[in-house]
C-alpha cells in the first residue's frame, strides 16, 4: 500500500511548482509513475499537505523580514528602509501590509541626473501574499532603463 505520507514525498514538487493541477491529474500521476491506483480522498489530502507546508514557508519567511530590513539598514547606511504592519489588537499577530526600499545610490543618481520620470510600472501579486508591486523608471541618455527611488 502507499500511504499519503509516501506519495507527499514523491509528488511534493511537483504539487508545488503546478499549485493548480487537480486531483485527477494528481491520481493520473500516481497512477502512472508509482503503478498503484489511489482513491480521491488520498489525493486531497497529499495536496492539502503540501499546500500547508507552502504556508507554513511564508510565514517563516514573514518572520525574517525584519531580520532583512535590519541587515539592508546595516550595509546601505544612508538608504530609506520602511515597513509596515497591521495588528486587529495589540496581542494579535502581526500581517504585512507594505515595505518600502529605496538605496542611497539610486537617491544620489536620481539628484545628480534629475531626468522626468518616464512611468510608473506596477503588478499584482498572486498567491498566498497579494498585494501590488510599484516601480518607477527613467530613461538615459543613451536609451537605458533605470530604476527610480
């Protein structure tokens, strides 16, 4: 028998790099690759497993952004390093809300060049952190692209 224990670990990464392939195709794979046939059942949980331990990445992750914040201050002294965070009650854990970057030699180019910003350019963030991504950029003399603090 092959346990759900057994198929997370074969098809852990391949779950997570298709977070959108449903349970036939998962059934299908196990099917194929391990040579047993599975139940529904056993394919939910395989993939609520690995869905669980992407989650518990992200908030691992989240925990160290203020290790990041603190380290970029340390090696970029004159840089504006800015985070943000909501809290329903003092007690309550914290939830992102926004970090903002912006290094001293990109301060001191924009000052120095002090070309018009050429546009603003932004994205939407998927997945289990979604949000907005903002840049600005400008354009040189010899038609490159910088980025703009």
């Amino acid at each position: 028998m092959v346990n759900v224990k057994v198929i997370t670990e074969h098809f852990e990464a391949t779950i997570r790099n298709h977070p959108k392939m449903n349970l036939r195709k998962i059934q299908r794979k196990v099917g194929s690759e391990m040579n047993v046939n599975v139940n529904m059942t056993r394919c939910r949980r395989v993939e609520k497993i690995v869905k669980n331990k992407l989650a518990g990445n992200f908030v691992e992750e989240f925990a160290m952004l203020w290790d990041y914040a603190d380290e970029l201050r340390l090696k970029n002294l004159r840089s504006t390093i800015k985070m943000a965070v909501n809290r329903v009650i003092l007690e309550s854990p914290p939830h992102f809300k926004k970090f903002y970057v912006c290094f001293d030699v990109l301060k001191r180019f924009y000052k120095e060049v002090s070309r018009p910003i050429l546009g603003l350019d932004g994205c939407f963030l998927k997945g289990p952190s979604k949000g907005e991504k903002l840049s600005t950029c400008e354009r040189d003399g010899n038609n490159q692209m910088y980025p703009v603090a």
